[in-house]
C-alpha cells in the first residue's frame, strides 16, 4: 500500500520529478567523471612509465610526482656513472619539456639508440625511428588527437618538427624528439630530467638503488614500482582538495534542488495530507512517505547518472582522445550513496513540515 502510494505520488507531477532526478544525475555523473578524470590521468601515466620497461628512476631531489614539471637540473654525464655500477644493464636519460602552446603536453628528449635498449624500442604503426635532428615520433593517440600523418610538420617550442614515425601509445610520453636538440632549444645543454635505469635482473633493484645513492646522495632514486603506487589522488593534496570541492559543489547543487522539489511537494499535497491525517495517519507515516518518495527520486537519479556518466565518458574521448577517464564500480557506489545521503538530507525539512500540520488546516487549505 505504502508501496504504490509513493510511486504514484513521485509521477503525479513528472516535469518537477525528472528535474529532480536529473539533479540527482548530475551530481552523481559530476563525482564519478571529475574522480575518474584524475584518477584516469595519473594511472596512465604510471602505465606509460611502467611501458618504459625500466626498474629504476634517478631524478632531482626537488623533483614532483609530475616528473614533466622538474626542469632539468642533472647533468648528462650521470648516465655513464651509473652505467659502470654492478647489475646495471642499460640507462637512458631523458629531457621532458612541459609545453602549453596549442594544448597541453610533455615532450620527451631522448636519446633513441639508449632508449631503445631500456624499453626494447617503439611498436612503429608507421614510419621509422628518430634519425635527423629534426625528427619527431607521436603515439598513435596523439597523432589522431591532433590530425597529424607521417611526413607532416609539427611546430612544438616555435621549432618545426617532422612527423617521422606513427608509434603505439603505451610507453612513456605521447611526443618524441632527439635530446640534443631539445636540449639546444630550451637552453639547457647536457642536461637531463630523469635517468631510467634497467638492471640486468629485477632482483637486483635493491642493490643497484643503494650504489646510485652512494654515488648521487642528493637525488630521489626510487623503483618504478613505487612510482606507480604513489600515482594516485591522496598523494598529491592539491589534487585532492580539488577533488573534495567538486564533489562537495556537486553534493549542494543536488541537496537544493531535491530540497525544492520536496518542499514544493508538501505545499502541492497540503489536503492530501490532511486526509491521511483525518484518517488516523501519524506523524512517522507522513515522514516515511516522503522520505521513501525522496529515495526512490535517488535510486533512479543514481541510475540516470551512472548512465550519463558513460555518455559524458564517450563524448569526452571523441573530442579529446589523449584524455583517459577511469570509472570504476567502487566511485559508482560512493557517488550513489553521496547522492543518497545528500537527498534524504534535502527532504528532511520538508517531511518534517508535512508531519506537524494540522489535520483540519490541512484539509481547509487551498
């Protein structure tokens, strides 16, 4: 009984029922994709250094966890140290340069026949290895985010690049150049951002780690491995208070429009609920009534907003394909039962005002 009065109440009026359950599934939508935008980021790019094959990365001691954003303090030379250190096998330096003309994107110098050796070369889709000073390789990502083919130009820095390989994304950066040019570009000749170190077995990580220490005391040497685990929100506090804001933003905007279409509801049913009272109703069934209202307006707001959620997904990856956005089930349920609690909070005044009328106002009422 209690069941199909409520169900009938929520689509007596459907307009201000669908705007509030799209209130509901826009807030949802907003916690799941700003969360997966982020967390998407930063897993992939844990992914692409990970693709590198690498097991250790040598980089300043005032190095971020944006490894694109630390200039490039090292000099070059440290490459040839660490090489001659026991269980080294192959290491590579790299030049990455933020860059924020036309987009924003890291370039990464290196040094193609070291690279090669480190992450065992690129999977080419078209074209060949860096070879002239000029030459550049984008992932296949890329190529299609910015409409670029083999052979095209590609000005980056105010310095025009040609296209010179397809490559598969996965490895590193999206944008390749020699080093030696970036380095001449951007004044910062032999220098290096970061050194990749591969050992001659993963085992003996530990043991390389400690004699790069011994011999570079003042830099952060860390295994790829843990590189990956700190890629996530919690570890970067900025982040994640950008995080907390919009899932907050996203949280009020959903608490105000159900707490409007609540209150707005018990104005609407001021007789319906004087006849419930006349008939021996109490103050709990009232409340239950339109708190089960408000939840049942979640639920299929909740639904709503996983769905959109998806199509927000789709038409972000059409516009931008170099974006990754990570939905995961564990946001999915967080989301719903943010929007839960955030509606049964909206609903509550207003339930709450339903249950203390007088039952022959009620019905007087016009």
């Amino acid at each position: 009984m209690m069941g199909q009065f409520v169900f009938r109440n929520l689509f007596h009026r459907p307009v201000r029922t669908l705007i509030g359950m799209m209130a509901v599934a826009v807030e949802v939508m907003l916690v799941i994709i700003i969360v997966g935008l982020t967390s998407g980021m930063l897993q992939e790019t844990a992914k692409r250094i990970e693709g590198i094959g690498a097991d250790i990365m040598v980089q300043p001691s005032s190095s971020s966890i944006f490894i694109g954003f630390s200039g490039a303090p090292m000099p070059i030379k440290i490459a040839d140290k660490i090489q001659e250190l026991k269980y080294v096998e192959y290491v590579t330096p790299a030049l990455l340069q933020f860059n924020t003309s036309g987009g924003v994107e890291t370039i990464w110098g290196i040094d193609p026949e070291s690279f090669r050796q480190v992450s065992n070369g690129f999977v080419f889709q078209q074209g060949h290895d860096l070879e002239g000073p000029d030459d550049m390789l984008v992932d296949d990502w890329q190529a299609t985010a910015k409409h670029v083919k083999l052979g095209d130009t590609y000005t980056v820095l105010n310095h025009d690049w040609k296209i010179a390989g397809i490559v598969e994304h996965g490895k590193a950066g999206r944008i390749f150049v020699p080093i030696a040019t970036l380095q001449a570009l951007v004044g910062a000749h032999d220098k290096a951002t970061i050194f990749l170190v591969r050992c001659t077995r993963p085992e003996h990580t530990t043991d390389v780690m400690a004699e790069i220490k011994e011999i570079l005391p003042n830099n952060k040497v860390q295994p790829v491995k843990e590189y990956m685990s700190m890629m996530n929100s919690s570890n970067i506090p900025a982040l994640q208070t950008f995080i907390n804001a919009m899932i907050a933003l996203a949280v009020t905007i959903g608490l105000l429009v159900i707490f409007l279409s609540m209150y707005t509801t018990v104005l609407e049913r001021t007789r319906d609920i004087g006849v419930l009272k006349s008939l021996g109703a109490g103050k709990l069934l009232i409340v239950r009534a339109l708190l089960a209202e408000t939840l049942l307006l979640a639920i299929l707001g909740i639904l709503a907003g996983i769905g959109l959620s998806y199509a927000v997904r789709a038409g972000f990856l059409k516009l931008f394909p170099t974006l990754s956005i990570l939905i995961t089930p564990g946001w999915m349920v967080r989301a719903g039962l943010i929007a839960i609690i955030g509606a049964l909070v909206g609903a509550s005044y207003p339930a709450w005002a339903a249950s203390r009328k007088d039952a022959v106002e009620a019905l007087a009422y016009d």
